[in-house]
C-alpha cells in the first residue's frame, strides 16, 4: 500500500485546496501514524482508530468524538488508495454535549460581584470590571458584543448602545437613566487614567488595549470566588448566566405586571439578538417563581367536565 505519511500529506493538501483550514490536523494525523507505525499495522482499522482516538487517558468523551472524526475522513480517504483500509462508523464513540444548568443570580448575588470588585488593582481596572458586570446584568448583552463596543458605539446623549456585527443583526438598546449614569462615570474615569488609548474600545484594559475574553473569564472566576459564589460540587456560575438571569427576571416582571408575555417574547428575542422567539427559549429555565406565576395563568383544569 501507499505510505501512510505521504497518504496523510496527499490527504491534506485536497482538502485545503477545497478551502478547509483544517488546523492541527498535520499534527493529529502524524501521531495516528506514528501509532499504526509503532506496531506495524500496514493500513488504518476501525479498531486502531478507536485506540488513538481515546489515547488521552482521562480526557473528555467530546474529545475522543472529535478524535475519531478526524481519523474517519483520513480514513475515507485512505480507502480510496487502499481497499483493506476500514473507515470507523460514524456512531463509535457518539457523544452529545450536556448544556450546563445555568445560574440564576440574585440581585444580592450580583451586588456581591460589583462590591468584589474593589479589591482588583490598578483602580482603572476595578472600574472596569464594575462597569462591564453592571452592564451586562442589566441589558443581558453578550461578552463578546460588549468586548466589541467602541466609543462610538455607546451614544449617552441619547442614552442606547449599537451592537454591531453581532451574531445575528446589528440593534440598538435604549438604557435606564442609571445605566446611562454609570457608563458617563466609567468614561469619565477611563478617560482620565488613560489619555492616550491604543484602542477605539469603550471598555479598555490597564494597557489602554481592547479586553480580551479568556481574561474576562480568570478574572470572573476571582471575583465569584471573593463574592463567594464557588459551588463545591461544580465549577460555579458562568458569567455568561448573567444572560440568562436578564432573560428569566424580564419574564417574571411581564408575569407580575399582567401583561401578555407570550405576545411580548418577540421583544425579549429582538433585545438578545435572536432571529426567532425559539433561539430564546434556550434562556428561559425553569425558575420557581417563574412556573409559579405560569401556573397561575392556566385555565382551572379541575372545573373541566
């Protein structure tokens, strides 16, 4: 048969030529062939496929999965220059992806946040990050369009922010009095600590740079911790459950106030950025208050004849 390093090279170069990155796949793909070359197998089998896809000891299920995917397309390949080559069948190692249960927070939970703040130095950035928690406490924005506000983005004449390319549409969110209050206090003390930005960003780091999300995440994760939000039996809140609370606590305010929340979700959905009300219900978890107040509004079924 044809060697297999050149198989994995000649295999490679038809799929980027298709226009697929295909990134670390060099580096995957020689290992599997290191490994059929370490024990003398002439060509790739199913079994040998699952073996290198779930070499990692201890990693998780959803990476053995992509693992043996990549293998599968070498494989496929493969049996085209090769008959006794055998592609693993799609459903080995199948594993579906749990959704984490999101955290509800509190306004005490999330006042415990902003107060946690205080103790980040340099002074700029705990104005950052009070602002930033503040922010998307309030509007349920995503991280990633807040990372992506410039200044010219957050009109407070006029009191709404511009999200653009987002992940949908662009949009623009009207904002309370005290949001809008806070922002002009962030920007006022940003623009006083740092004269000379190097970046258009509304929200910038200690170095005057645009935030970056793997460092909004450590620092989160420091803050919820000195907030004392820590779970033992799990990692904790995720700072991207501030969107879902936005989500849950909009709902439960339409519940109290009487209105006609089915006929108000489509509002929910254009606010979050969603195409359809459906991508929104992903938001909606089952808070007790929430079901209470649903149940509430259903016809009295023991008066059924």
């Amino acid at each position: 048969m044809s060697d297999l390093r050149q198989a994995v090279t000649d295999y490679l170069a038809i799929r980027h030529a298709l226009g697929f990155q295909l990134r670390g796949y060099d580096r995957l793909l020689g290992d599997l062939v290191g490994d059929l070359q370490c024990i003398g197998a002439p060509t790739l089998t199913t079994e040998l496929a699952v073996a290198w896809a779930t070499k990692p000891a201890g990693a998780l299920p959803f990476r053995w999965k992509t693992r043996l995917l990549i293998a599968r397309g070498f494989a496929r390949y493969l049996q085209t220059i090769d008959p006794s080559a055998q592609v693993p069948p799609s459903p080995l190692l199948a594993y579906r992806r749990v959704r984490p249960v999101p955290h509800l927070y509190s306004a005490a939970e999330i006042d415990a946040l902003l107060a946690a703040t205080d103790m980040l130095r340099p002074p700029l950035r705990a104005a950052t990050y009070r602002t930033l928690l503040g922010i998307l406490a309030v509007t349920g924005m995503r991280v990633g369009e807040l990372i992506a506000l410039d200044r010219d983005d957050v009109d407070l004449g006029r009191g709404q922010l511009a999200i653009r390319e987002a992940k949908h549409a662009t949009r623009q969110l009207p904002l309370h009095p005290s949001t809008v209050q806070a922002l002009h206090a962030y920007a006022g003390r940003r623009d006083q600590i740092c004269r000379t930005p190097k970046a258009p960003s509304f929200f910038i780091s200690t170095a005057g740079t645009r935030l970056i999300y793997e460092c909004i995440r450590k620092t989160f994760i420091t803050l919820r911790r000195v907030a004392g939000l820590d779970h033992e039996t799990d990692p904790g809140p995720r700072i991207h459950d501030l969107r879902h609370s936005f989500a849950v606590q909009t709902l439960l305010e339409w519940h109290v106030a009487g209105v006609d929340v089915a006929a108000r979700l489509p509002l929910l959905s254009a606010w979050l950025g969603h195409h359809h009300p459906a991508s929104t219900y992903y938001y909606l978890q089952a808070a007790p208050e929430l079901l209470a107040l649903a149940a509430e509004r259903l016809p009295d079924l023991g008066t059924r004849s």
